[in-house]
C-alpha cells in the first residue's frame, strides 16, 4: 500500500510537471535568438512525453515560512525497448509525516519481470523487496505513449491536445515574458520571472477553490500549507528552461510561491533531462536484494527470502494457492 501511494504521488508530481510548464512556456525552434519562448518551450514540453529512451533526474520541494517540510528526489534510466527497461530510485522525506526519517523506493523492470523496494529506514537491510512475474505497473516518468493500444494512445493525445490549449487561453499575453536568456550551436535557455500584480486571476481564483475544499475536510487540517487560509494568492512565479538543438528539453528549474494569512508557502521543482536515445539501464542483481518476496505468475505469494540479524538468508516456501 505504502508503494502504491508513493506512485500515485510521483503521478500527480507528473501531473504537475505537465501542466505547470505547459502554462508557463513551449512549436517551432529555428533560430534560437528569434523563436518565440512560449513556443520553443511547448514544443519540447510536448515531445518530453513521447520518449522511449532518457536519463532523468528530478527535485520537488515544498516549503512553509523558508522551511522545507518535504523533498522527493528521483532518478530515472529507461528504455521502453529493451531487455532492461527501468532503474529508478527516490529518496522522499516529509517532516510533517510520520517521524520525518527518509523513505525509499526502488522499481526495477527486466526480463519481463518486476521488482519493488520500499524502506522507511536508511538501512537496506530493513527494507522489503518484491518480485512479480510479467511487466506491470508504469512505465517510464517521461513517456506518455508507451502503450500498444491504439485507442489509448489517441485519447492521451486529445489530453495533451486540450492542455496546450488551455495554456494558451490562459498565458495570453504573458508568453511575451518568456525571453531568451543564452545559447550556443548545441543549446538555448529562456525563462520567465512574474509577481504578484501579473498573475493571471484566474490562477488565483483556482487556488482559492482548492484551498477553500482541501479546508472542509477535517483530514486535512494537521497539513501545514493550511496555515495561508482559505484565499492565498500567488505571489510570485518562475521558470528557467533550456532546450538541446534538437528541441528536447534538457534542464528545467522553477518555483512558484504562494502567500496568505501573513504566511508564504513555495514549492521548487528542478529537472534534468539527458542521454536521449543512448540510456541503458543496468541489470539488478535480485539475489543482493533484502528481504525478498516472489509471487508466481497469478499473484500468489511464493517464496519469501527474509534475512536475519546475523546477515544470512532464510527462504520461506509458501504454497499457491
């Protein structure tokens, strides 16, 4: 349970990532001192969701009055086609869940298996290991079309169709703040730095909305971002982004701050993308791996390697049942 909300976390963090660039920046790269940063900066937000092979690494921060509560890093090698698919690892810490030590999580694809790691302590040996037959589960953060079905790949499509559009609506005349910072033959970066007064309304109408739910429901209340009330605004927004000469997306750093009841809250987010093409992910080594339980090919549970306090393995056969 406890990986399965890590993934439903590091989706909406995607999530995030899609719509918040794609508000803030994106079509036609030709020379970089020209092109339009809006459209640069959609046209490789767009294409970073069609890769089948990239190395990437991403931070994600949230802070409250300039102390940081939360922080996920991830790393990620993927390669849709081959016999390894994916080694991806993140290291989360919240000091507002739980006693604010580090969680971990690994999740590996191969040879047509799956393998999960989760541990709440920085020693592996505590950790869990899980190993299931067949390829489940995502796949890479980055590639949004990795399905065989061609009636999931069109809707996909008309999702990502129907958020350029509402970029568009929405930035308006504010991709003109999009300017070209630098650049050489293989490089561009371009960026947007708004306050408070050039903050769309309707962002903060939206924000408002949010707010105003996440306080109804008394679960949320221990949160500590519900220190702003119920009618924060956004105080200021930023984003630095840079493009390889092929239009890819290769770094991307922004912050968006939030303030409200004389309190601010920020939220970091820095992203790295290389090795297009070229990533291979290495093959991992089940056998060096804590605490491992393997399931057959219906999701029973079949043998369970525990290790014991002296370091030694101990294999636990269950029948399936």
């Amino acid at each position: 349970m406890k990986i399965m909300k890590q993934s439903k976390k590091k989706l909406f963090m995607a999530i995030g990532l899609i719509t918040g660039v794609t508000i803030l920046t994106s079509a036609a790269l030709a020379n970089y001192t020209t092109s339009n940063g809006y459209e640069v900066g959609k046209k490789s937000v767009k294409g970073l969701f069609k890769n089948e092979n990239y190395t990437a690494h991403t931070e994600f921060a949230l802070s409250v009055d300039g102390t940081v509560i939360s922080k996920d890093i991830s790393d990620e090698l993927y390669d849709r086609n081959g016999d390894v698919r994916i080694n991806r690892e993140e290291v989360g810490y919240s000091s507002f869940q739980g006693d604010g030590s580090e969680r971990r999580y690994k999740f590996y694809q191969q040879d047509d298996i799956s393998i999960s790691y989760y541990s709440d302590s920085t020693d592996d040996a505590e950790g869990s290991t899980y190993v299931h037959k067949g390829i489940y589960g995502r796949s890479g953060m980055f590639d949004g079309m990795y399905t065989n079905d061609e009636q999931e790949n069109e809707t996909i499509g008309k999702i990502i169709r129907f958020v350029e559009l509402a970029g568009d609506t929405v930035v308006g005349d504010l991709k003109n703040n999009i300017v070209y910072v630098s650049g050489d033959d293989d490089s561009a970066s371009y960026e947007i730095n708004l306050d408070a007064i050039q903050i769309p309304e309707l962002a903060n109408a939206g924000l408002s909305a949010f707010f105003s739910t996440l306080a109804q429901n008394t679960y949320n209340q221990d949160d500590p971002y519900m220190i702003l009330g119920t009618d924060p605004i956004v105080k200021g927004a930023f984003l630095h982004f840079t493009v390889d000469n092929e239009g890819r997306l290769t770094e991307a750093k922004g912050n968006v701050t939030v303030s409200g009841n004389g309190h601010e809250a920020a939220v970091d987010l820095y992203l790295t993308m290389s090795d297009y093409g070229t990533t291979v992910p290495q093959r991992v080594d089940i056998s060096s791996m804590p605490n491992v339980t393997t399931y057959d090919e219906d999701g029973h549970e079949k043998i369970v390697t525990k290790t014991t306090e002296e370091g030694e393995t101990v294999e636990i056969e269950y029948p399936v049942g």
